[in-house]
C-alpha cells in the first residue's frame, strides 16, 4: 500500500485521502493529503500546521492513529496503478468518475518516445514538473505540482498526446 492513493474515514466522521507514505507503532502517514469538507464536499487541504523554526506551515505528512480508522478504502484494481490521487478523491465524491488515460511512452527510461507521443510537449512537461521538485520550498512545490496535474488532465481531455 505505500506510495498507493487511499481514502479513509474515521470514527470521528472526518474523511482524508492521500498517498501512503508509512505505517509504524499505531500510526498512518500520508502525503499529498486533503480532507473532505462536509459542508461544500469539496476536497481542502488538511489544515494540520507544524512548527518549524517558529514559523507555521502546513505538515506535508500527516500521521493518523489507525485505532481512529474506520475504514480504508483502495482504488479498484482494473484502474490499474497509475490511478492519482485525484482521481481516487473523485471517485469517493463520485463513483461514475472515469479517469482520463494518457499515451504509452517510455521517454526517460533511455529510450525514445512512443510513437504517439507528442515529444516537444511531453518533454516541456517535464521539465515544468522537475524545476518544481529541486525548487526547494515544499509549498511551492505542491502547488506547481496540482497545477501541473489540472494541466496534464485538461491536455488529455482536448486530445493531446501524452502519457
């Protein structure tokens, strides 16, 4: 289950999902993770601060007691294991949600695009996404990385092709 999207409800009726990152000694760690707002039900992001150097930020990795989990609910296998964790908070909200697909391509593996891939944009893609992880600040990581998804998915859904 580590590094899978999951989404868990508590005894307490608060919903979460995220990716896994670790369980040890009772406690569930998750990365990526938003809470599900009961008045709107819109996914928001978790609100648990952390102190660092006397300045509040946003913990990146939430740990939860798993005493407190009632239950934990897994994307279905035929979505395979590229399912995101937006797609897996959708389906929660939404179960008719289709997940959109993108091109095989194995660029980056040394080997050459696919060829269906639209290389020039999979490759500018890319890049955006690598500059936001050796950017250093994990907030502004995080959001070019939902902005970097919200992209990906509009692209597919007027037909590029990328994976």
């Amino acid at each position: 289950m580590i590094n899978e999207p999951v989404i868990v409800e508590f005894t307490s009726g608060e919903v979460f999902g995220g990716y896994v990152d670790d369980y040890e000694s009772g406690v569930f760690w998750l990365y990526d993770c938003k809470r599900l707002s009961k008045k709107d039900h819109e996914w928001r992001n978790h609100g648990f601060m952390i102190k660092i150097d006397r300045k509040k930020i946003e913990d990146s990795m939430p740990g939860f007691y798993v005493n407190a989990i009632r239950n934990l609910l897994t994307v279905k296998s035929e979505y395979g294991d590229e399912v995101s964790v937006g797609d897996a908070l959708q389906f929660y909200i939404d179960p008719h949600h289709k997940p959109l697909r993108g091109i095989d391509c194995q660029w980056g593996y040394r080997k050459n695009h696919g060829a269906m891939c639209d290389a020039k944009l999979h490759e500018a893609l890319s890049f955006v996404l690598t500059e936001a992880r050796t950017n250093g600040d994990r907030e502004m990581e995080r959001k070019i990385r939902e902005s970097w998804a919200y992209v990906r998915r509009r692209l597919i859904m007027y037909g590029a092709k990328i994976p």
